[in-house]
C-alpha cells in the first residue's frame, strides 16, 4: 500500500492519498472527523452497518467508535480525501 498524508498548516486539516486499493484495517476514532471525499471510494463498516463513501461525499464520523475500512482508489488515478477533525478542551 502506497500513500501519502499531508499534514496542512492548520491543525486537524489533513490530505489523504492512496495509489494502490488497502486491504483494509481498523481504526478507533477517537473525536468528530469531518470528510470530503475527492475521488475514489472509502468503505467503512461499524458492524452493525457498511458505508460507502463516493467521490463528492462528505460525512461526519462521531467519535468513540471503532471502524473498519477499505479504500479503493480510481482506475489509473489516486483515493483523494480531506478529514478535517475537531479536538475537544478539557
């Protein structure tokens, strides 16, 4: 799997890009993330249900929830997201 993440100027902007389809994995979303999907498609799956994420698709994830994910990336073109998060103050 190939990728590349970009960490923005402003804290909790973050580009995304995949080459390659990922296998998938798991991830614990630990506060409120905000997605824009560019192009590809990003499965996410919570166990009780599957969402797709298409290009032009923008979702709000909760937080305190694990995910499991698969990304797909276009023929001949790269998975472009940007999740924008939110960090709660103590």
């Amino acid at each position: 799997m190939e990728s590349k993440i970009k960490n923005s100027s402003t804290p909790g902007i973050v580009y995304s890009c995949y080459h390659k389809k990922s296998k998938g994995g798991e991830h614990f979303v630990s506060e409120h993330v905000l997605t824009y999907q560019i192009s590809g498609t990003l499965t996410l799956s919570d166990g009780a249900k599957e969402y797709e994420h298409k290009e032009g698709a923008l979702k709000l994830l909760t937080r305190n929830q694990l995910l499991r994910f698969t990304k797909n990336p276009p023929e001949y073109e790269n998975l472009n997201r940007f999740p924008f998060t939110w960090t709660r103050k103590p």
